[in-house]
C-alpha cells in the first residue's frame, strides 16, 4: 500500500489535515478549556472537526470522502491537538485562579 491510497496526496494531508486542522482542533481544545468543561467533551467536539476535514480533502482536492483510515487519522490528529490545547490551557487558568497549588 502506498501513501496515496492510505492518506491521499501527502502535500495536501500535511496542510489540510495537519495544518488547517490542528489550528481548528487547537481553538476547539481552548475554547473547552477556558469554560472550564470536562477533558471527554473533545471527542465529540473532535467528531465534527474529522468530519470537516475529510469534506475539505473530497469537495477542493477530489480524494474519497469515505476513506476510512484518513477519516481515523485525521480524528486523531484532532484528539492530541485537542488535548495539548485543552492541558495547556486549564494548566495556565488553574494556576491563575489557585496560585497557592503551585
């Protein structure tokens, strides 16, 4: 199996999915965080975000929008984003509002 038929055109992989999609996962894990809302609600936040970003490789690169490895990665691409914004975020509000924990 090559890359093309796991992931599509590398090139495109890296800045849709990579890219343009970590930033999105990245705003989504923040956004979570800075409500104060509990670490599992990325998985459903992260349902939508694979979602758009296997719509964006089939409508403006025509690679399969049923692909279900890609649609697996690029769900866990969102997840680790997620995760890395959500911890760094709460971390920073945390030690914000509790100075004496730290």
């Amino acid at each position: 199996m090559n890359a093309n038929f796991i992931i599509g055109d590398p090139r495109v992989f890296v800045g849709v999915t990579m890219i343009l999609g970590g930033l999105a996962s990245f705003a989504a894990g923040r956004a979570v965080a800075l409500t104060w809302r509990p670490l599992g609600l990325l998985a459903l936040y992260g349902l939508p975000l694979a979602f758009a970003m296997r719509f964006l490789h089939w409508s403006l690169f025509g690679e399969p929008l049923a692909a279900p490895f890609a649609a697996m990665v690029a769900y866990g691409w969102s997840l680790a984003v997620q995760g890395l914004a959500w911890r760094v975020t709460h971390g920073a509000l945390a030690r914000r509002q509790y100075p004496w924990l730290h």
